[in-house]
C-alpha cells in the first residue's frame, strides 16, 4: 500500500469542503478528472472508500466512516 501524498490530502479536503469533484477542481484550479485521480489514489493508500457517488454530482462519506455527511461551501 503506498503512502498519501499532500496533493491527495488536498484533493480530499476541497472535496470534503466543497461537496463535489467538479467545485473542488475548479477551487483546485486542476482538471475534474486529475482530482478524481487524486483521490482514488488516496483511496488506495488508505484501502478502503473515502466517498460515495452520487448521480446529481454530489459526494458523501461512506455510512462507515465518521466524516461529516454535510459538506461545508467553497
């Protein structure tokens, strides 16, 4: 399993603050689909899920995890 780097971390973060990919690489200034990048690979080095997705572009955590289920805005 390998290591999260501080890019992933701060992927996840704006995910987590912004409640989707597509606002998070737009406060990232990167592309939707390297943030997605990002974070499957932080989901890697962590061996299980970090999100949910969802179909209208929003994202929650898993039921397990014990991240807030409300994103905050960006």
């Amino acid at each position: 399993m390998a290591r999260a780097n501080m890019r992933q971390i701060e992927a996840f973060n704006a995910v987590m603050k912004c409640g989707s990919v597509t606002r998070a690489a737009e406060t990232l200034f990167i592309s939707q689909p390297a943030v997605t990048k990002l974070i499957r690979g932080f989901e890697d080095s962590c061996g299980f899920a970090l999100f949910d997705g969802r179909a209208d572009g929003c994202i929650r955590p898993p039921r397990r995890s014990g991240c807030s289920s409300r994103p905050r805005s960006c």
